[in-house]
C-alpha cells in the first residue's frame, strides 16, 4: 500500500513571475521561481534561487539606509 499522492506541480510562467515581483517585491518572485525548480526537481538552482532572493532583499535594506534622508521626494 506504498501508492505514491499526486503532487501539486503547478509551474508559474515568466510573466506570472514578474507580475507577482511588481506587486510583492523580490521575495515573493524567489518564492515562485524555487517553486517552479522544486517541481522541476532541481535542489541546487532551488537553493540558488533562494540565495539570490535573500541577497536582492539585503542589498534593497541595504540600500534603503544609505539613500538620503528626503530623497524620496
């Protein structure tokens, strides 16, 4: 009784993607794109694409505390 459950394997296109880092910013963008490496079964660009993910999101923290006090406007 060893029956194997289907799996979701939902694959987000380039543009869902995009759309999806438009709306939410880069980490919800890395959240779908290691999906789309988990269904495809592919650890290392899974964790990869996480590791690029946290990086994008330092570096815009990052630079958030250097930019100028009123250079938003």
């Amino acid at each position: 009784m060893s029956e194997e459950q289907p799996t979701s394997s939902r694959v987000y296109t380039p543009w869902q993607v995009s759309v999806c880092c438009l709306i939410g910013g880069p980490v919800p963008a890395t959240w779908l794109i290691a999906e789309n490496f988990r269904v495809f079964d592919d650890q290392k660009k899974r964790k990869l694409a996480f590791l690029y993910g946290a990086i994008t999101m330092l570096a815009l923290i990052g630079l958030g505390f250097v930019l100028p006090k009123h250079s938003s406007g």
